[in-house]
C-alpha cells in the first residue's frame, strides 16, 4: 500500500474515532486535515462536497470522504477513505453490543450520554454557521432554508420535493441568472 492510502486512511480513521455527533460534526474536522492540512481539496470544492455529500443516501461523513478519496485516487482512493472513516464506528458500536447489557441500567452512563448532548449541537451549529458564511448565506437569502425547514416540518412536504426544487432552482441561477448578475 503506497504512502497516500496509508496516509489517507490513518486520516480519516482518526477523525472517525475521535469525533461525536455523526457527520455534520466531523465537517470541521474533515475540513481542518483535508484542506487546511494536507491541501487534498480546496475550501470552495470542499463546500461542494458537503452539499453533494449532504443529497446523496447514506452517512455524510462516509460519502464526503468517499467524494475525497474518489477525487484524489478514483474508486481506490474512496474506498481507503471511506474504510477509515466508517471502521472506527463500526468497532465501537461491535464492542458496545457485546457489553451493552452490563451498563444499560447504570446512572453514571445514562448521565454521560446526557451530558453528551448539549457539546453535540454545539458542534452541528458551528459547521452550519461557518457553511453559511462561506456559501454568502446573509439575512436577505436565509429565508429559503428557513422556508424549506418549515415546508418540511408543518406542512408535511417531502424533503425529496425540497432537494429537486433547489436543484432545479440552482440550475436557473447558475445558467440564466448568475451570469447576468
């Protein structure tokens, strides 16, 4: 195995082991090694990616290393990256079902799962406001996310109808209007 794959494995199998909260926490971290870092991809292809990323099935932080490794070394390249992101995980849940059953009524568990919580939507909130900011998200166009959450929330409107409106609706912008702007 060449230098590269080793490298990108230990990379991504780090950021699998050590983050909590799923996907949208690790996007900081991903970003951190894979462009700060290393330099693998640039911020404004990274943000891309996190948008593809975000629209594909599947977990995030799988297919946006995926995304990375296919970029730097086609299918070899994301199945490296994507082996190291999802083998933490999958460890960890194995070890915890096997032993899950001596713990499962134990206060100072259930305490830290609790604790756990708040620092998990403080590291969703970050990546979503730094996103924002890098995507030019400002007051006067937050109102279509805001509109798009509510569609999905109070009036029951599949959040497939919301996904094929904004690509279609990002196509007009970027072929009619964009260019006019």
């Amino acid at each position: 195995m060449s230098n590269f794959y080793l490298e990108s494995f230990k990379t991504f199998f780090k950021i699998g082991l050590f983050t909590l909260g799923g996907g949208y926490a690790m996007i900081p971290i991903i970003e951190s090694e894979v462009v700060d870092k290393h330099k693998w991809v640039g911020k404004e292809e990274f943000i891309d990616m996190i948008a593809i990323a975000q629209s594909c099935p599947g977990v995030m932080a799988i297919n946006i290393s995926a995304f990375i490794g296919y970029r730097l070394r086609k299918v070899r390249g994301a199945l490296c990256m994507a082996l190291g992101t999802a083998l933490p995980s999958f460890l960890i849940i194995l070890a915890i079902a096997m032993f899950f059953h001596q713990f499962e009524d134990n206060k100072v568990v259930a305490a830290i799962f609790r604790g756990i919580r708040p620092a998990v939507v403080a590291l969703i909130a970050v990546p979503t406001f730094n996103m924002a900011k890098s995507a030019k998200i400002t007051l006067t166009n937050c109102w279509i996310p805001i509109a798009c959450a509510l569609a999905i929330w109070m009036l029951g409107v599949s959040p497939i109808y919301v996904i094929l409106i904004a690509g279609v609706g990002g196509y007009v912008y970027g072929k009619y209007i964009k260019p006019t702007e």
